[in-house]
C-alpha cells in the first residue's frame, strides 16, 4: 500500500523539462510577451516544446503574479 502511495507521488514529480516550460511561460507572463513558437525547437533540444501545458501553466502564474501585485498595491495604498 504504501509503495504504490510513492508510486502515484514519484510519478507527480517534475521533471527539468517540465520545471524549465514552467519558468519560461512565468517570465513571458510577467513581461506579457509572446513566445515565437517556430524557435523553440531551434533554441531548446531537450523536447521543451512536447510541455506546452507546463509553458501555458506558467504564463497564467506570470499574470497572476502582476493580479497579486496590483491587488496588493492597492490594498496598501487605499487603506
């Protein structure tokens, strides 16, 4: 039982790639930026371009990131 419990867990586990996808996609959704699609396999090798979810989870973490900042701002600043 518990050794299927570490299974399921080490299977959630991330990758470099995916952790890679992830980074990149919150730096483009800070900097609200668009990626050009057609470089990625020129510029990473490593098969970054099959965590496309990973890359768009990022950019969502990217503008939240700004919400939380914004909201943040304002709840100081309107106190």
């Amino acid at each position: 039982m518990i050794q299927k419990i570490l299974d399921i867990l080490k299977d959630l586990w991330l990758t470099w790639t995916e952790w890679h996808a992830i980074v990149i996609g919150w730096g483009d959704g800070v900097a609200f930026t668009m990626t050009d699609w057609g470089m990625i396999p020129k510029l990473y090798d490593d098969g970054l371009e099959g965590e496309l979810h990973y890359y768009k989870f990022g950019i969502g973490l990217g503008r939240l990131t700004w919400a939380l900042i914004i909201a943040s701002l304002l709840v100081r600043f309107l106190e």
